[in-house]
C-alpha cells in the first residue's frame, strides 16, 4: 500500500512540478525587461500552483498516517487474537514483551474539541478563500459555484484537521 501510495504522488506531483518551474522561468525572463512586463496571470497561476502543492503534501502526509493508523490496528487485533500459553519457561527461554500501548476510548470533551478544531478550521479556510479569491472576480460571476468551490476547500481542512486531532487524540 506504501509503494502505491509513494507512485501517485510521484504522478500527482511530476506535472505540477514542472509547470511550476516553467512558469518560474518564464517570470524570470520576463522581469528581466522590468515589473512591469511580468503578466499578472503568470503570477496567480504560479502562487495557485504553490498552494495546490503545498496542499497535496499535507493530503499525501495524512494519508501516510493513516495508512500507518491501519497498520497498528491490524497488530492490535493480531495480538488481541493470539492465544496465550501459561507454560512455564526457562529463564534462558523467556522473552521480554514491550508494554502494549493502551488505547483510550475518547470521552465526550475530546469529541467536542474535535468537532470544534475541526468547524474552526472549516471557518477559517472558508472565510480565508473567500476574501481572497473576491478580487478575481467580476461582476457576472455565479455566486452558487464561487461559494461552493470555497466551501468544498473548507470541508477538505475540516476533514483533515479532524483526522490529526482525532488521531492525536486517540494515540497520543
């Protein structure tokens, strides 16, 4: 799952990579001539691209640790399913175990700080996107997909911040 894993964000990442360096090559050349020639859209299309791959790493970490959570839940139940011999052992035999790590059940208060970490970090992105991306916009834009695109930013921070905290929260 790992190799898979490290292969598509190989693939997701290749052709945003080299049109970030073309566009850093193209704003090269053309502030060579002044400011004043560097094309605006050349300049959002580059920040957007910084954006885009700083989000993607942040998505690829978190699958990894996930990936890593479901990996520990399998040994949890590995060892949980094993049965247990009470044969006496010679003190050459004896192996030492490592202390399993408890797992604790998450009380009301850790949900609700979830749920709050979570909601806030929809806000937070969602207000962010939104004052940011108005100035792009002209006067016949559509509200509904503006406000929707804005939103769906929001629901992936809330999904991701939930999944740390929750994941913190539960193994930390």
């Amino acid at each position: 799952m790992g190799i898979l894993l490290l292969l598509s964000m190989i693939l997701v990442l290749y052709p945003r990579i080299t049109s970030l360096i073309d566009i850093q090559k193209a704003i090269g050349e053309a502030s060579r001539y002044g400011y004043e020639d560097v094309d605006l859209a050349l300049i959002n299309s580059r920040d957007n691209l910084i954006l885009e791959l700083i989000g993607i790493v942040f998505l690829y970490l978190v699958l990894a640790f996930g990936f890593n959570f479901i990996k520990f839940e399998q040994q949890a139940i590995v060892i949980s399913t094993r049965p247990q011999v009470n044969e006496p052992t010679e003190p050459s035999q004896a192996i030492e175990l490592k202390p399993q790590k408890t797992i604790k059940p998450l009380t009301k208060k850790t949900q609700n700080i979830i749920a709050v970490s979570s909601a806030s970090a929809f806000m937070l992105v969602f207000v962010w996107q939104v004052f940011s991306n108005m100035p792009n916009t002209t006067m016949n834009f559509d509200v509904p997909t503006f406000f929707m695109e804005q939103a769906f930013k929001g629901i992936i921070a809330c999904l991701i911040v939930g999944i740390i905290v929750y994941i913190i929260a539960k193994y930390g």
